[in-house]
C-alpha cells in the first residue's frame, strides 16, 4: 500500500510539473517593431501594437533593439509622462541596444525613449497587459543590466546654441562644467550635424569617416552612460576645424555625501565645569578645591 501511495505521489508531481511548465512556455516574446526596431517612426508602434489582434499577458517579454548610441528603453510611470515624453522620474531605463522586458504586472505599461526628439516623432510604446489565470505567476525579472540615474541637462553652448561661433567656445564652455553618468547633452541648431568620433586623434584631425553615432535632428539629447572622454565634431567641411567641436569628460555618479552624528553639545553648570577639571587636574589641586568646596557649603 505505501509503496502505491509513493507511485501516486511521483505521478502527480510529474504531471503538476509538466503543468507548470507549460504555462511558462506558452509565454510569448513580441520584438518591439518587427524589422523596424526601436526607432523613431511616426504611429509606428501604435500600429505594432494593434497589427493581428495582438494580446500581452503577464510572462510575456518585449524585445527592444536599438542603437544604444542614439537611444535607449525608458520605463515610464503613466499615460501622461508617455504622452509629454518626460523622462525625468522613470521607474527603469534600459540601454544594452538589446533589452528584454518581461511584464510581471496586469495594466498599462509605457515606453518611451529619453532622446526627447525621437520621441517627439513617435518613438514610444503603449501596451495593455491582461492576466490569464491559466498561467502561472512567472519570478520577477532580474533587474536592468544597467539603470542609469537621472541627471542634468546640459544645453551644448547655452544660447548659443551648436553653430560656428568661436575657435575656443566650445572648450570654455565644457571646462567650466562637471558632467556625470546620467546627464544628457542637448545639441540644437539649425543647419548642421553631430557626429560622435571614437578618440582624440578623430578630434584633433576632424574626421568624421569612422563615427561612434551620427545625430541630425536639430534637437538631439545625448545621454552620458558610461565615465570617460566624449568627442563631438560636425562633418561639415571647415566647420569643425573653426572650433565646432566638443570634447567632455564624464565622471562617475556621484555619491550621496553622508555627515557623521556629531554629539550635541551639553551645557554644563559652573559646578559641574569645576567638578570635571578637578577631575584632570592634580592632587594638590584637588585637595585645595575640595577644601574650598567645604568651605562655600558650610557657610
């Protein structure tokens, strides 16, 4: 009879685990665009979303690939922050160039890109998430490979703007700030282009033929992601060599700076002063202040 019992017991966890499993391989993985990718494209990803009736349930995964350059995958908290494109408060950013998003929670979840411009033009990602109760829960998702703080702007020659204007403009300019991991750099202009160039050599010499990215907006937002020297030059002939040309050293984030708990400061009676220096100072000392001390008491 028990060794029945034991049988029965191996067979309903086979079947319960082969259940489970199930469950978890019905889960779909949708690439966000199909061949488009994540990129700027005008209702593209509204269309994506509806195009063949599509359902996103809890366990599902987005697939978002991108240039990491150019881009990136914020995570947004509401419909309101999605419409604006506001990026300042997001509850996840991601920028490997291939991120895979699981959606753990029924509701609505948005999408956008912190390359303002872009998402002006339509990169952003509304999905309505549904919970099939015939699936199992699936573990929460590792965490982003890399969540990126959210830091300042900068605004590339303030009024400026990024346009020929001085042969040394752009080094003042940069030396006067201190940029960190996580803030952004704001190229706006008119007639021109930002290429991103690999080193000083690229720099010093103004070559554009081997760029890291190229922004040609008029509004680009470039994300500082990593410590290190960033080179900015534009392609156009004798532009760059007049001084169009921007080099920043980024440092790491900064840390939160924490102050040690002083002791409060005690206010100590006249008596008390003279008790603790009786204290440190010598014997002959103290027995002078005690006899002292008798004498005020006895009076």
């Amino acid at each position: 009879m028990a060794i029945r019992t034991r049988i029965f017991s191996f067979v309903f966890v086979m079947i319960m685990s082969f259940m489970f499993l199930s469950g978890y391989s019905s889960a779909k993985i949708y690439k966000v665009g199909d061949s488009e990718g994540w990129t700027a494209k005008d209702d593209v990803y509204y269309a994506w979303a509806n195009t063949d009736h599509k359902e996103f349930h809890v366990g599902d995964s987005l697939v978002f690939e991108y240039d990491p350059n150019i881009n990136d995958v914020t995570h947004v908290s509401g419909a309101l922050e999605y419409e604006f494109c506001d990026y300042s408060s997001p509850k996840a950013v991601y920028n490997t160039g291939h991120d895979v998003v699981t959606l753990t929670e029924p509701g609505f979840h948005y999408f956008i890109t912190s390359n303002q411009a872009q998402c002006v033009l339509g990169q952003k990602l509304e999905v309505l998430v549904i919970h099939d109760p015939s699936r199992p829960v699936p573990p929460p998702p590792p965490p982003p490979s890399k969540i990126l703080p959210v830091g300042n702007t900068y605004k590339v020659g303030d009024s400026e703007g990024w346009r020929v204007y001085d042969s040394d403009f752009y080094n003042r300019w940069s030396e006067e700030k201190q940029f960190h991991v996580g803030d952004s750099l704001l190229f706006e202009y008119v007639s021109n282009d930002v290429y991103e160039i690999m080193g000083d050599l690229e720099f010093m010499t103004c070559d554009p033929t081997s760029p890291v990215a190229v922004h040609k907006t008029g509004h680009d937002l470039v994300r500082l992601t990593e410590p290190g020297v960033r080179y900015f030059i534009t392609s156009h002939s004798g532009y760059c060599e007049a001084g169009l040309r921007l080099r920043v050293m980024v440092g790491p984030q900064p840390k939160a700076v924490t102050f040690p708990n002083f002791p409060k400061k005690v206010d100590l009676s006249a008596m008390e002063r003279l008790n603790n220096w009786l204290k440190t100072s010598n014997p002959i000392i103290n027995q002078l202040g005690a006899i002292c001390c008798l004498f005020l008491l006895s009076r």
